[in-house]
C-alpha cells in the first residue's frame, strides 16, 4: 500500500529529499514504537535522528533553516511516519504547525526563537491574561495539550491583554522553556508518546516582540503583519495543520493494512479458509478499506494542491478553500479510522497483543478522531455552508 507521488507543478522544491529522509528514518521509527507508548515521549536518540533529518522544521520558513513545505508533501511526510509511529508523526506535526509563527514575527525576534537548529515550538488551548507593561507584558496562565513540550524549548499561549482604558484584545505570546511549569497529566489511551502535557506561567515578563495578534493559526486576516513571503505563509494555517494532520490518520491506516496483508498470508483462522487471505468477509472488507483510504487521500491532496494553486496565483483564499479543506480532512480522519477497526477485527485474537502492530494503531486511530481537527460537527458547518447559510467557520 505503498502511496504514490505527491506530484504536480506546485511540489515543495527539495520534497523528494525530505521525503526520502522521512522513509530512510522509518525503520527506527517503528523500532522505537514500543519505548515511545510506554514513556510517553519521544526518546532522545529518535530526536537526534529527527532533527538531524530535518523533521522537526517542515514549515519554517527557509531563510531560518526550515523545509517550507507545500501541505501536500507536509501530508506525505507525516503518512510516512505515522505508519511507523503515530506519535512521533503527531509531534513533528505539531510542532512544524506552531513554527509557522514565525512568519508573523519579527526577524530579530523570529531568529532569536527559531535560530538554534534544535528549537521546538510547543503550544496548545487554554487563556492566559497579559498586563501591559514597558517593553511587553507580565503574563499568567495555564493551558492544555502542549504536544511534544517535554522536548520544546519555546512554548506558546494565547492571552487576553487587559487594559483599563480599552476593550481587551488578544494576542499570542512566546516564552522559554526555563520559565514553564509542566504538569504531566497525559495518561491517555491513544498518542501516547506526544507527552501533550498542561503547561502553565505565573507573572512572567514576555517582551512585546515576542507575540503576534491576531491568532494566525486560524485565519489571518489582510493585515496581519507578514515577514515570510513565500506563499505557504499566505495560507489559512488551520488548512495547513489539517493536511498533516489527515496524512498521520492515513498513514495509521496504511500501517494497520501492510501488518494485516503480512499477517493475512501466514494466518490459519480457525474453523475457515486455508489462510486469512483466502477468507471471503476479509477480502471484501480489506478491498473496500483500501478504496476508501484512496479516495479519501486522493480528496486530501487535491484539496492541498488547488488551495496552493489558487493562493499563489491570486494571493487570496476563499471560504469555499477553507470549506474543501475541512471536509476532505475530516473525512480522511475518519475513513481511516474506520479502515484500521476492520483490519484490527478481522486479525482476531492476533490484535490484542501488545506485542503485533494493531492495537496501537487501534488507540492511536481512535485518539485522532477526538482532536479538533477530527469532530465530526464540522459536517454540520459544511452543510450549512453547501445550502447557501453563514456558517461559524472560526476554526475550519
């Protein structure tokens, strides 16, 4: 099940090679999958490979190092490594997301930030209060779901800024990792190893340069401040995260389905066919899991491609991009959901084992259809928006 070429005339200039580097990487992936659940972090050998490959700055721009990616190879990168581990795509996911911010800062800032060819941008929901004070802000706050923090160096909140002579307004602050209090409350079933910690601030000074307002990651508005030109930086960041996002979907599902084919050739059901492969319900279900999944990716990728096409050509996004986006993500998310929960059945008691690669994937399947980019509400938005209403598209 290997997945074709992401192709086209607007493909990333060096995808081939980041790609390359993420498929050379999988092997010692999918090796470290177990030490990965069972700590509930990235290892730091895995992180010296990843970060020597790159993996960790997709989306940063490249003047500060970054691969500035088209979606459409972020989602092959991230299908790649979700095959071999979800969590590990979850994080690089994540954190080449938050790293997009620096788009949005200025140079001197962005380089002070994003200049160590190590540094980790972790962030996640939650509200901070920000006092105005000479040169930037005293800030407090806690927030949640800060993936892959336990190996950031910077991490991010939004803030409501409270002046006495003004309706409060928001913006995003940056702060080191030395000043963040980490609470380890990530004892979950699924993306174990993203470490998605709570984080929390108390009266830390944030100078003003680092932050930016208002909140890029859904939609900027015409006149945010923009110091990367390139047309990534031009697109609707919800949309970007979405295709990282439906490729670690994708890529579980892929994972799922190459152990089930190994296992399908060597497996003697009882009571059935000679091999699992030769049974007639598995055939039928894997053969309609498999056209799904490509469906379901194909929607992805063109999605990616014209949402590109279109910015670059006319410098502008429409509702209807944001729209398509949204509804081929969420798709994605839950087809291959439901592709892995048919291979994970028909393995039979093979899937229960820790040891055989389905119930992990199982977990981690069914974790990613409860993030955001997974609720299954948004059809309803896509609905309204498909029969001539206004929906409240704030986050698609």
């Amino acid at each position: 099940m290997t997945p074709p070429d992401t192709g086209g005339p607007t493909r990333s200039p060096g995808a081939a090679d980041i790609v390359g580097r993420a498929r050379s990487l999988a092997p010692a992936i999918s090796a470290a999958a177990p030490r990965i659940d069972a700590a509930r972090e990235l290892p730091a050998d895995l992180l010296d490979a990843l970060h020597a490959a790159g993996l960790l700055r997709l989306l940063l721009p490249r003047a500060l190092g970054g691969e500035e990616l088209h979606p459409a190879t972020l989602f092959a990168v991230m299908e790649i490594v979700a095959a071999a581990d979800a969590s590990v795509a979850w994080c690089l996911a994540q954190a080449s997301g938050c790293s997009m911010a620096s788009a949005y800062l200025a140079p001197a800032a962005a380089r002070r930030i994003f200049g160590d060819p190590r540094a980790v941008l972790a962030w996640g929901p939650g509200r901070g209060e920000a006092i105005p004070v000479e040169g930037g802000y005293r800030v407090t706050g806690v927030w949640n779901f800060a993936s892959g923090g336990r190996h950031a160096t910077w991490f991010g909140g939004r803030c409501r800024i409270v002046t006495p002579d003004g309706p409060p307004r928001e913006r995003t602050l940056l702060f080191p990792r030395a000043d963040v209090t980490l609470t380890d409350v990530w004892d979950v079933i699924g993306l174990r190893g993203t470490g998605s910690d709570r984080y929390a601030v108390t009266d830390l000074f944030v100078p003003e340069a680092h932050g930016f307002s208002p909140d890029y990651t859904l939609v900027p508005e015409s006149d945010t401040p923009r110091y990367a030109e390139g047309t990534l930086y031009r697109l609707p960041a919800q949309s970007v995260y979405g295709c990282g996002f439906a490729g670690i979907a994708l890529g579980i599902a892929r994972g799922a389905m190459d152990a089930f084919a190994t296992l399908a050739r060597e497996k003697s059901p009882r009571g059935g066919a000679p091999t699992l492969r030769e049974d007639g319900v598995a055939q039928f279900d894997f053969g309609r899991a498999a056209t799904r999944i490509a469906a379901a990716r194909a929607y992805v990728l063109e999605s990616a491609h014209r949402l590109w096409d279109d910015v670059a050509r006319n410098d502008a996004f429409t509702i209807d991009h944001r729209m398509t986006i949204r509804m081929a993500v969420t798709h994605a998310i839950h087809e291959a959901k439901d592709a892995t929960g048919a291979v994970y059945h028909h393995a039979g008691t093979t899937s229960v084992f820790a040891s055989q690669p389905f119930e992990r994937r199982l977990r981690d399947a069914n974790t990613v259809t409860q993030q955001l980019q997974g609720r299954l509400a948004f059809f309803q938005l896509i609905g309204q928006h498909l029969l001539g209403l206004e929906p409240d598209a704030r986050l698609v």
